[in-house]
C-alpha cells in the first residue's frame, strides 16, 4: 500500500484541479498563457497520477475498473468484480 500522505497529496491534487478547470479552459480558450502561469502548478491535469482506488498504487493501474493489478487479481478471485471470471482452456 502506498504512503498515507502520497495518496493524500493526490486527493489534493484532485480537488485542486476540479476547482481549476474552468478558469483554465477560458484562459486557454482567450489565449491568455501569462493568466495560466499565475494558476497553482497543481490545476494542471497533467499532474495527475493514475492510482488503485484502494491501495493507492501507482503501477499496474487498469483503467476500466479503477484498480491496481494486485487487488484486481483478489477481488476477480473472490468473485467480487460481476462478469470477471479466470480464464482456462
């Protein structure tokens, strides 16, 4: 599991950026990039890291299902994810 305050930084970062977007897009849209450099660092979704819901992981992040690989693994095998199932042939 990550660091209570790595995944705490990146909530953060989250809110900052939806606090952000709107400001951001007009100033994109007027062309204004001196305005847009006076925004905190943290309103740029650039800086978002794609992390598991639960374990805060980094790496391994599936997309579709918001997880790490190693809970996606656990929660498949327990039957908690609906229509996963462990392939065989």
């Amino acid at each position: 599991m990550a660091k209570k305050s790595v995944i705490a930084r990146q909530k953060k970062r989250e809110a900052t950026v939806a606090k952000f977007a709107e400001k951001r897009a007009a100033l994109k849209e007027a062309g204004d990039y001196a305005a847009l450099s006076q925004l905190p660092r943290n309103a740029s979704p650039v800086r978002l890291k794609n992390r598991c819901q639960l374990t805060g992981r980094p790496k391994g992040y599936m997309r579709y299902f918001g997880l790490g690989r190693v809970m996606f693994r656990d929660m498949a095998l327990a039957g908690k994810i609906p229509g996963v199932k462990k392939a065989s042939w």
